[in-house]
C-alpha cells in the first residue's frame, strides 16, 4: 500500500474504546473497505478498560432497555459468533433499597422493562434476596428487582477480540496516534494526528475527550468523568451465587470475579482522589450488608473515571456536520449497550432506519428533556 493511500480514508473514528473500535467493525462488515480508527494511547485503554462488563436489562426508559437487551444477546453469544475467548457470565444483576420511594420507581421501572421486551425480571422481597445472595444481610431492606440472565464479561478481552474480526474485515487500527485537530477541507475533511490524514467522514468516538474535541463544532455535549475506585478481594462465599449486586441507598456494588469480589462504593462525592475513603466506606457499609466481607483481604485496587451524562442520561450519536459524527457518553453502561448502538450508527450512516428505535433520540445537538434514565450504578 502506497503512503498516500494510507493518508485517505473513507472513515476516520477517533478512540479505540469499545465505540469506536465498535463502529468501524460493523461499518466494515457492511463492505466499507476504508477504514481507520486513531487510538492516542492503546485500545481499551480509556473507560473501556475500567469497567466492570456488568450486563443488565435493568433501566427506567424504553429505548435503554431496547438496547441492554441487544447487549445481552451480544455478549451472550459473543465467544462464539467471534470465535473468541471472552465468557459471559451469567451471574444475575441485583438492585436493592431500603426506600419505598425507590422500591416504588423499581415496579415502574420493572413494568417499562418487561413491555420492552426483558424476559426475566423480577421484583423481590427479602426471601428471595436470601436465595438469590445468601451473603447479603437484608435487615433494612424492603426489596429489590432481579434479573437473572444478566451477568457480566471481560470488556478488554470483548474489545480486543471486535478489533481482530475489524482488522480481519479490512480496518486499520493505529495506536499512539493522538489526534490534534479535525478541520474541514473541502468537501471532505482533515484530521491532524502523528500524519495529516484525509477523511470523507469523521467520527468522534473519544470518550471523555469528546466534548473538548466536538466544541469547536458548537457541541456542548453533557459528558463528565465520575471515578469508580475498585477493591478485588480474595476468595469469599465460594460456591455462594453472587449476582452484580448494587445497594441503590448506599451506592454499594459487589460483583463476582474469579472466587472473590470485584468491590466498591459508587458516590459522586468521592473524586478522583478517593480511594482510601472509598475502601473504608466500602468496610464500614459491609459490616452491615455483606459481613462476609470482613474476614476478606484486597488483592488489588484500580481506579477509573467512567462517562457520565447529564440530560436525559441516552448517549450521544448522530451526525453533527456533514461528514462529521459523534459517538460517545454511555452513562456507565456502554460495554454493554456499545457494540449494539454501534451497529444501530452504521446502519443509520447507511441511511437504514432502525425496527425499534428512533435514531433522532441520540441526536448530538439536542435539548433533553429532564432525567428520562435514571438507575446508574451510583448511589440514587
Ligand atoms: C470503573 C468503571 C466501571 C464501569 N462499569 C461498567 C459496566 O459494568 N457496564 C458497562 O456497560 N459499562 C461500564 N462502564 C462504562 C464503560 O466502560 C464506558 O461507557 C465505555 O467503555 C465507553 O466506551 P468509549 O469507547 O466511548 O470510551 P473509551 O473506552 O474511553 O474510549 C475512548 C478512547 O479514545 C481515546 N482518545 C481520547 N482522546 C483521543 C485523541 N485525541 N486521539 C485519539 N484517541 C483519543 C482514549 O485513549 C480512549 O481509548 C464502566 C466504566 C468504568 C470506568
């Protein structure tokens, strides 16, 4: 391949996270054979890799549910329709409260979920949290919803293994690449990165970086870093069920990795320097509500910002500018929902409408109206 071929692409997608490395796989496997995707560190390197791979149909907007439901079936199947090694565990998904007010909204919220289509979930009381979680402590609790086809994966793993079957379709991924600028040139545009590459069509894909990268387009996009600082612990309730299990009231999360527990406390209070309080509130939440965990040791720590939007909590994609795309602010769910609002993208790009849903809902430049989303893994 000559130099300046390597210069023009058809398709340049900034962020090789889940969205972007997502969008250029199912762009490809619409026979679009030029493709490039600009990662400025390594893939999976941004929230991607942070992020639990939790998998639940449990939302409060028809359109969230729509597209979980589509996730779940993705990653259900995912190990075999790529034939690669990246198991999905069906662990269940678990939100819990002590609030009426909150056990109130889960009903709404389970009603708008099975209408959409979510086959399994279920609104429980404490005897069945006892079944369900034999480790949790349920004094305090009134209930909670239950979905038990959710589980979780590895997204580094589910990422890498979009990025073989992309490249084996055609895309070129570069890493260490950053880009500096996208300017319009023409009838086409300019993006400016270790080389000054041409491009029919730009997509924005950077995650957190996208608001900064889409405001020169007059793009005030709702995209904020809310850091989740993890413990994993060593071996606890082995043999137990553990399904992901979010304590809405207290912002608890405790999710099943290998014979231990992937732990933390998911508080928008807690910044970027949380750490240590965020593993001692952990301690102190669990002596009450998982008291198995006290007899447990923290193996490791990490610490990662995941991409909140404000609004009504849908993400952004759409086209902004002829020619210039964004697709980016998942609201901390998008391993799940990414590869599937990715295909619904490139099929919108191909000017295919989607069966379910309205495309125009993730329009970049809208105005939302109010909190339709509200059950984020943080603390209600
Ligand atoms: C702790 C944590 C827990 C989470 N748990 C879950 C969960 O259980 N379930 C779930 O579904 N989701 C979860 N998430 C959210 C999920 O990880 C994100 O929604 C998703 O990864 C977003 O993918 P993305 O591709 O948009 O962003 P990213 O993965 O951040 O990818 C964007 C990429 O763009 C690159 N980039 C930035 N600027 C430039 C530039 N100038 N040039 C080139 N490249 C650039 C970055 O390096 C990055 O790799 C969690 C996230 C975190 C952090």
């Amino acid at each position: 391949m000559s130099n300046e071929s390597r210069q023009q692409f058809s398709t340049v997608i900034v962020g090789g996270g889940i969205a972007g490395v997502g969008l250029a796989y199912y762009l490809a496997k619409q026979g679009e054979t030029s493709i490039l995707v600009l990662e400025s560190n390594e893939l999976a390197s941004g929230c991607t890799q942070g992020s639990l791979g939790g998998v639940r149909q449990q939302f409060s907007s028809p359109a969230e549910v729509e597209l979980a439901i589509r996730g779940r079936k993705f990653w259900q199947t995912f190990e075999n329709d790529f034939d690669y090694p990246c198991p999905y565990y069906q662990d269940g998904y678990l939100l819990v409260t002590g609030k009426q007010e909150t056990l109130t909204a889960l009903h709404a919220a389970a009603q708008v979920q099975i209408g959409a289509g979510a086959p399994d979930v279920e609104i429980i009381g404490l005897d069945r949290i006892r079944d369900v979680a034999p480790w949790l402590n349920p004094d305090g609790l009134l209930g909670g919803s239950y979905t038990p086809l959710d589980g979780r994966f590895n997204p580094t793993d589910g990422l890498y293994g979009i990025a073989k079957a992309a490249r084996k379709l055609g895309v070129e991924i570069r890493e260490h690449d950053a880009v500096h600028s996208i300017v319009k040139s023409g009838s086409s545009w300019s993006v400016e990165a270790n080389e000054s590459i041409k491009a029919e069509r730009v997509v924005i894909a950077s995650g957190l970086a996208a608001p900064e990268m889409a405001k020169p387009f007059g793009l005030e996009l709702d995209i904020t870093p809310l850091w989740l600082h993890c413990g994993y612990t060593t071996a606890v309730a082995v043999g137990q069920p553990m399904p992901l299990m979010i304590d809405l009231d207290s912002g608890l999360i405790i999710e099943r990795e290998g014979e231990g527990a992937c732990v933390t406390v998911s508080d928008p209070s807690f910044g970027p320097g949380g750490k240590n309080a965020v593993m001692e509130k952990f301690a102190e939440l669990a002596e009450h509500r998982a008291p198995v965990f006290s007899e447990v040791g923290m193996r490791t720590t990490t610490s990662a910002p995941f991409d909140a939007t404000g609004g009504d909590g849908h993400a952004y994609a759409g086209e902004v500018e002829n020619g210039l795309w964004v697709f980016a602010g998942f609201d901390g769910h998008g391993t799940m929902q990414g590869p599937a609002l990715a295909e619904m993208l490139a099929n919108a790009m191909a000017g295919k409408s989607d069966p379910v849903l309205d495309f125009a809902m993730f329009d970049p430049r809208r105005t939302p109206h109010g909190k339709e989303e509200w059950i984020r893994a943080a603390k209600a």
